[in-house]
C-alpha cells in the first residue's frame, strides 16, 4: 500500500512493530533492496498489508484461476503474488522501481512469475480496464480519485480494500480479523454495478430508474397509474426490485434487461430495453 506521509505517520508510529513483522516476509537476499515501513514514495509511504489479510480480501473477492488481478500502489507484491498463488493473472502497477524489482524478484522466488508480473507507473494513469478484481489498500482520498475509473469497469468486477473505502459508496460486504491480527484489519468488497439510470421501455410499462451505486429507486408507470419500486439492488449485472407485491429480477446486459417477475399468484418472464436518450 501507498499512503499519504501526512495521514498515516501516527499510524505507522503506533503499528510499526506488528507492520514490520510483516514486511519480514518479504523474501530478500543480503544485499538486496529491504523495504522499510513508513519509506517515502511519491508523495506518500509505504505500510504493507499483513499476510492473513491479503488472504481474507482474496477469499473475500473470490478470486479464481479465471481471473485478472491488479493492485494499484502494489508494494512488495504481496496481493499480486497472493493471487497468482491461487491461479489468476496478476499484475502490480508500483511507482517505486526499487518494489517493482524486488515483487519481481520474490515472484520468481514463489514460482508464480508465469502468473505474476509488476511494471512501474502511476496508478492514477494506469489502464487497469481489464481487471476482474482490484485488490487494493489506498486512502479514501485515492480512492475518490480513481472512482469514476472504478465505476467504468465490467459490471461485476470486483473492488476488494484493506480498511479505507469510499465516502459515499458502501461496500456490499466487509470482514475483520479478529485473531492473529493486530492492526490493518478490514477486508471490505464492493461490486461495480451496471448502468441502468434513466427510463426502460417494458410490457409491464415504464420503468424510470434513479441510481446511487448499486441502490435504486424509481417508478414503474402502467395504464397512467404510477408505483414506486421498493428494495431495488444491483449486484454487477444482476438488478432485482419490488412492485405493488410482484418481485422483479433480472440481468442487464447493455441496453436490455431479462428476467422474471413473480406475483402471489404467476411467475412470467420480463424483459425491458432502454429507451433513447
């Protein structure tokens, strides 16, 4: 992780002895570059994430062999060498060239370098488009300014932090370590949601939709009676809501919805598509 020197250096105080048990992890020959905890970096320092919590956001971001990892600020490599250990294809963006050398040289160490690879550069210039699961531990402030890069990702790409999040957007799941963990701690997952704000043409009438990240309000308009949708969630792609009773679910895919709609008495399928805009 990369933080601000000047809003961590309390922090790094505090935990510098469990954080530097860490960092002893990191596989270094004599000689060789040593990361320190609380080094300068570009504008920022470098506190490293400890070893069960890079398991726990995996775990947490369930990430598979068909996965594209990246970690922007990556550090010694810990979460990109975490999961490429688990079979993705993983790829660190660190500003250090000193931490991209040394991640690469314990990569190779881990027999993960065929998985695993790390390129200097600024995480907030890096193309990170592809990526199925973000693995990061930034600061609210760097989150914020990568957001609407976030947000432009595939529905259903995964975000996974340690700690920090966002300031308005809540993560759809988060887990702390209780045991065996003494500080950086929190594991917090949030999902990018489609893109559905704006009006739906349906046989069921029009479904205007109002989106906050992946929660949603709206009306849906039939015969000139109008009705407010209740519970309205996004999880990725998958869209679900409720209508005087009758459940709606379904995926998005673009610019058409399909799914179902259950009612007390029938279950039919529905499908909405978007109209111009």
């Amino acid at each position: 992780m990369n933080l601000k020197r000047s809003a961590v250096r309390a922090l790094v105080a505090v935990c510098f002895a469990a954080m530097a048990a860490g960092s002893a992890n990191t596989q270094v020959a004599p000689g060789e570059f040593r990361p320190e905890v609380g080094q300068a970096g570009k504008d920022v320092v470098w506190v490293p994430t400890p070893p069960e919590l890079v398991e726990r956001m995996l775990d947490l971001a369930n990430v598979t062999p068909q996965d594209v990892v990246i970690d922007l600020g990556s550090g010694d490599g810990r979460n990109v060498i975490g999961a490429a250990r688990r079979g993705a294809r993983a790829l660190g963006v660190e500003f250090n060239p000193q931490m991209v050398a040394l991640s690469t040289r314990t990569a190779a160490k881990e027999g993960v370098s065929d998985k695993a690879s790390f390129v200097q550069g600024d995480m907030y210039e890096a193309d990170f488009s592809q990526a199925d699961v973000l693995a990061l531990f930034l600061l609210p402030d760097n989150m914020m300014k990568l957001q609407s890069k976030f947000l432009d990702l595939k529905p259903g790409a995964r975000i996974v932090g340690n700690t920090f999040g966002f300031q308005d957007w809540s993560p759809a799941e988060q887990e702390t370590i209780t045991t065996d963990c003494s500080s950086w701690c929190t594991a917090l997952l949030w999902i990018v949601p489609a893109k559905v704000e704006g009006t739906w043409q349906s046989p069921q009438g029009v479904l205007t939709l109002k989106q906050q990240y992946q929660m949603l309000t709206g009306t849906l308009t039939a015969g000139g009676r109008s009705g407010p949708i209740a519970g309205g969630r996004l999880r990725g792609d998958q869209i679900s809501f409720t209508v005087a009773g009758a459940e709606y679910t379904g995926r998005v895919n673009g610019d058409a919805i399909e799914g179902t709609v259950k009612s007390e008495i029938r279950s039919d399928t529905w499908k909405a598509t978007r109209a111009p805009r």
